[in-house]
C-alpha cells in the first residue's frame, strides 16, 4: 500500500531531531552549524531566511559531502512547510551526518529570526 506525504512526515519525525525555528536558528548560530533551505531555486529567490544556503533537496545529500564532509557538523535545514525538511534531513541522517535537525514549521517563522 502506498503512503501518503501527510501520512509518512509524522512517522519519519519520530526518528529525527526536530526543532522549532527559534530554538533552530539560536542553536545553529550558538554551534557555528549550518542552515540549509531546500527549497527549489525559485522559492528561495522570492522569499529566504537570514545566514540560509540555498541547497534544493533533489541535490542535498550530493552536495552536502561535497561541502560539510564532517559528520558532526550541526546541520539546520528548513523549507517552506516543514515537510521537505523532514524528508531531507532522514536522508543526511542516513548518509551518516549525526547532529541534522529538521526545522518543522512554516518559512515565515524561520524568516523572523
């Protein structure tokens, strides 16, 4: 049987960090990490969060080697709803990357801060 997105993202978060966007942003900024929107291109053009890098999830876990090749690097990824960043921070957490927080709320929110 197939799963529905809505259905699979609250199963997915039991097994990673989450966090909400200013516990995030203050974390990431206090553990010199990363903040990874993976938005697609265009999203992130109309609309981006202070200190984010662009890294759309269709090319995250490529990029995310090449660029931070320690696994303990605090890695923060948020999207727009909270839903992309769940699925791509499970996969950095599958590559082996060990301190991944997938922010789990809307992009207005992690623009705040």
């Amino acid at each position: 049987m197939l799963k529905t997105i809505p259905s699979l993202i609250p199963e997915i978060r039991k097994s990673i960090q989450c966090i909400t966007a200013q516990e995030g942003i203050s974390q990431c900024s206090r553990d010199n990490g990363v903040l990874i929107d993976v938005r697609e291109p265009a999203e992130f053009s109309q609309k981006s969060a202070k200190n984010t890098i662009n890294i759309p999830r269709g090319i995250l876990e490529m990029k995310a080697l090449e660029l931070y090749p320690d696994a303990k690097k605090p890695i923060y990824i948020h999207c727009a709803t909270g839903a992309r960043s769940t699925l791509a921070a499970e996969q950095l957490v599958r590559l082996g990357y060990e301190n991944v927080w997938a922010i789990t709320c809307k992009l207005d929110d992690v623009c705040k801060y």
